[in-house]
C-alpha cells in the first residue's frame, strides 16, 4: 500500500520548486512535473536562461513560475517562497538540484593545493548550503501538512573516488548525502521522505563543454555505454516525489550506467 497522498494547498494541484531549474537536469524536472500536473516554481540566476526556459515550456501563469534567485542568498530565496505561498500556498515538493562544478585549469599541480578558501565556499554554498537553507525554510510547513517530498540532487562524485569533480564538488556532494539522512530521519515521522540521487555523467551544459578526451575517457567507465540523459534524472525524481515512494527516505539513489567509480 502506498503511504502518504500529495495534499493539494488552496483546492489547486500540488506545488513544487525545483532549483537550477532553467536548463540541463532542473529544466528536465521541471518540463516533467508540469507533466505530471503539479505547479512548478524553479528559480536560478541567469536572465537568459530563465527566459529561454519560460519560453519553451510555455505554460500558464497558474502553472509555472520562475525567480531570479541565488541559492546562497537566504534573503532572496525567503522572499521568493514567500511570493509562491502566497500564490499557491504551501510547496509540497522541493527538488534541490542547483550546483556548480567549476573545472580545473592546471592538471600538473594536485587541485586541493591550488584551491582558495573562496573558491572552496563558493561549491559548498551552492551546493551544500543551499539546499540546507531550502529544507530548513519547508520542511516547517510539511510537517505540519502532515505530507512532503524532498529530493536532493548529489553525484556519484559525493559516492566514489571523484576522477573528474573537484575536491570542493566530492566533498559538497558527499555532505548532501548525509544532510539528506539527517533530515530523512527528522523529518519521517511527519510524512516527509527525503532522498538523493547521484547521477554519474549525464549530457547537460555542466558536462558537454568538457574536453573530448574527458568525456571519451568518462564513456569508457560506464558499463551501459552511454551517458544518461536529464529526462531519465527527472523521471527517477517524479517516482521519488510521488506516493508511490512514501517508503523510500534517506535513501541515495545511483542513476549512473552500472559505473562505480575507479
Ligand atoms: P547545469 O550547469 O546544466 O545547470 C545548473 C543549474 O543550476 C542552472 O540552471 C543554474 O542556473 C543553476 N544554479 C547554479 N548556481 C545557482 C545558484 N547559486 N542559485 C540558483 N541556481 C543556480 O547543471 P546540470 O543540469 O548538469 O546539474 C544539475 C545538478 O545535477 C547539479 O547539482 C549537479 O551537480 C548534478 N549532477 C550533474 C551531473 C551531470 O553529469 N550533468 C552528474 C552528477 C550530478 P544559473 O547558471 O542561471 O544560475
């Protein structure tokens, strides 16, 4: 028996926000809970982008909304799910999926000891803070809706020895796995299931601008053959949002073509 149902807040459909939802993964979530009937607000940082994304998904004002929002800034992110709330009411779904990856520019010199302090926070406050900010700011109303998904987006880099990824970015997406176990285990006796999945190379605007050596070179360590795409992502994130799941938390969930690491 499936547990827990989607409440609807103000007799509408469910609502979700997705972060980093204007292109690669997130803009496959996105476009795949509209699908699925929810209202969705996503928020990132580019105007471009945003725009591009709006356009087209094409969807009515009471469907879909976007914020030019950076995770890092807890006052920008209070008052945009405050403006949402009002809106539609409480969210009932939250899809942690912003992050950055910045690439290594000298491959001689061992990374961490090239690595600034700055460069160091900026990953683990997009990456790690982030979503923090988010659960803590939700999870309040979950609970006292009795019913809420969280799903955090990590990376087979926060699982296994990072060949590609950055010290920050491992450690980033290592702290995610247990954020989300730590939350998992608070938030489970209000009907709030919280869960990662770790994606290993998936084709979006993080990975594509690689080199052609590393991306021949991540290919040949996927069992499958392939990389992934973002709409198998964001199906695996539709099923973890649904009641289907309601038994399912704290769990990291690997989409990666069988690879595991060195
Ligand atoms: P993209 O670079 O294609 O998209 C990232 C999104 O996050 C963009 O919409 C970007 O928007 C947004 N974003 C970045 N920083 C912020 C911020 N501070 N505040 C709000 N939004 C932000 O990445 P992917 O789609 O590839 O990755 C999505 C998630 O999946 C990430 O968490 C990534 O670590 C993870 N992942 C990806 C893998 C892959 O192979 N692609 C593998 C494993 C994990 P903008 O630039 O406009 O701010």
């Amino acid at each position: 028996m499936p547990t827990g149902k989607p409440k609807t807040t103000e007799g509408g459909p469910s609502s979700v926000l997705v972060t980093g939802g204007a292109r690669g993964i997130g803009f496959e979530i996105v476009r795949r809970f509209l699908n699925d009937g929810y209202r969705v607000a996503f928020v990132a940082t580019k105007a471009n982008y945003v725009q591009r994304a709006l356009e087209s998904l094409r969807a009515p004002e009471d469907r879909l909304c976007a914020g030019m929002v950076d995770v890092t800034q807890q006052n920008e992110v209070e008052r945009f799910v405050d403006q949402i709330r009002r809106r539609w009411g409480e969210i009932t779904v939250l899809v942690n999926n912003a992050g950055i990856s910045p690439k290594r520019v000298d491959q001689k010199v061992p990374w961490l000891s090239q690595m600034s302090q700055e460069e160091w926070a900026r990953v683990i406050d997009v990456n790690l803070s982030g979503p923090f900010t988010l659960i803590r700011l939700l999870a309040p109303s979950m609970i006292a809706n009795g019913y809420g998904r969280i799903i955090n987006i990590g990376s087979l880099a926060g699982r296994a020895m990072p060949l590609i990824a950055g010290p920050h970015y491992a450690a980033s997406k290592a702290g995610l796995i247990g954020l989300t176990r730590a939350a998992a285990r608070d938030l489970a006796p209000h009907g709030v299931t919280v869960n990662c999945i770790a994606p290993g190379r998936i084709l979006s605007d993080l990975t594509g601008p690689a080199e052609a050596a590393v991306n021949r070179s991540a290919l040949s360590r996927i069992p499958i053959g392939r990389f992934g795409t973002a709409e198998e992502v964001a199906h695996l994130a539709a099923f973890l949002a649904s009641p289907m799941a309601g038994f399912i938390t704290g769990a990291t969930i690997d989409i990666t073509g069988g690879e595991f690491g060195a």
